[in-house]
C-alpha cells in the first residue's frame, strides 16, 4: 500500500517531461537517473519513507 505524502510538488509539463527523460535514460550518470525517480515519486506524491525502502 503506498504512503503519500502530505506535501504535494507542481510542476509544468516540460518540466516533467525532462525528468522523465532523464529517468528512463541509459546514458547519463546512475545518480542522476536516480535522483530524476526519486524527484518524480515526490511529485506522485508518494511519501519519503516509502521511496527509501525502493
């Protein structure tokens, strides 16, 4: 069952869609990969907790 978080993240499409991107690259660096799932969990609104057990 997934946590959610009370804060909630706006961001505008481009915005995503970068991250996005980023998320599902295969050339860019592992940490930034990372970073961009974890950036888009966040907006999801899905909690910390949750996304430090993944």
């Amino acid at each position: 069952m997934p946590v959610h978080s009370p804060f909630t993240v706006v961001w505008d499409e481009d915005q995503r869609a970068v991250l996005e991107q980023l998320a599902h690259s295969r050339t860019a660096p592992l940490r930034r990969i990372q970073r961009a799932q974890v950036a888009l969990a966040a907006a999801d609104g899905t909690a910390n907790a949750a996304i430090a057990r993944r």
